[in-house]
C-alpha cells in the first residue's frame, strides 16, 4: 500500500516536471507585490501581472516610475482597452503594455531590450507596484 502511494506520488512529480519543462517560454513566478496579484508571468520575454487598479491609474504609475528611473525618448500610445509606452530606461528599449480586463484590474506587461530581461522587468514592476500604494 505504501509503495502504490509513493509510486502515485513520483507520477505526479514526474509528470509536473515534464509539463514544466515543456513549455521553456513560461515561467511562472510568485511574487508579493502591493496591489498586484502577487503572481509574474514571464511569457516571450514580457512580464505580466495583474493590478488591482484601473488602466489609468497603472497609466499614472508608470509614467512616476519611467520618471523616476531618468526615462527618455517616452512614445504614449493611449487606448480605450489599454495602450503601451515605450522608453529608453539605462540604454535599454523598455514597452509597457496595458490591458484592461475589468472595471478595477489591468493587466501589465513589460519587456526590457528586444528579448527581454526577466530580472529588470521584475524590477520595474516592483517600482510601478510602490507607486500605486503611494497614492
């Protein structure tokens, strides 16, 4: 009985572990982050995670946080749905893309460089996190 409950259990593992390494592009992380979900998804070198706040306040957020990280070269595009700003944050090509999804929950996405840094874009989240509870 005790070895048909291991051999259950090192299936389980075996096939969590296989499906895991499957899929390379999708990594999925957990993170406490203030007014976020908690939970990164890193998917095609973007990060994603969703806010607990309207697109326009994420909109404000971001654009304190590529403020407050010398941004430049900063190119809004504003949509009903969303949108995406793209700047040039310590020399590297940073896109923010907003989605909305419901009344008080956006979805951000951001990719650092042309493949993505899935260290700087946590950062950055965690900067646009700080500035939402700031407010």
């Amino acid at each position: 009985m005790i070895r048909r409950n291991r051999a259950v259990v090192a299936l389980i593992l075996l096939a969590s572990c296989a499906s895991l390494c499957g899929c390379p592009l999708l990594v999925v992380t957990g993170a406490a982050v203030a007014g976020g979900t908690g939970t990164y998804y890193y998917v095609e070198g973007e990060m994603r995670t969703d806010y607990y706040f309207s697109v326009n306040g994420v909109w404000s957020a971001v654009e304190k946080t590529i403020a407050d990280m010398k941004g430049r070269d900063v190119e809004p595009d504003k949509k009903t749905d969303g949108g995406k700003i793209v700047a040039v944050i310590n020399d590297e090509k940073v896109t923010f893309r907003f989605k909305h999804k419901d009344t008080n929950l956006t979805t951000l996405g951001i990719r650092v460089g042309t493949m993505g840094n899935e260290i700087a874009s946590r950062v950055i989240h965690d900067r646009v996190a700080d500035n939402l509870v700031k407010k």
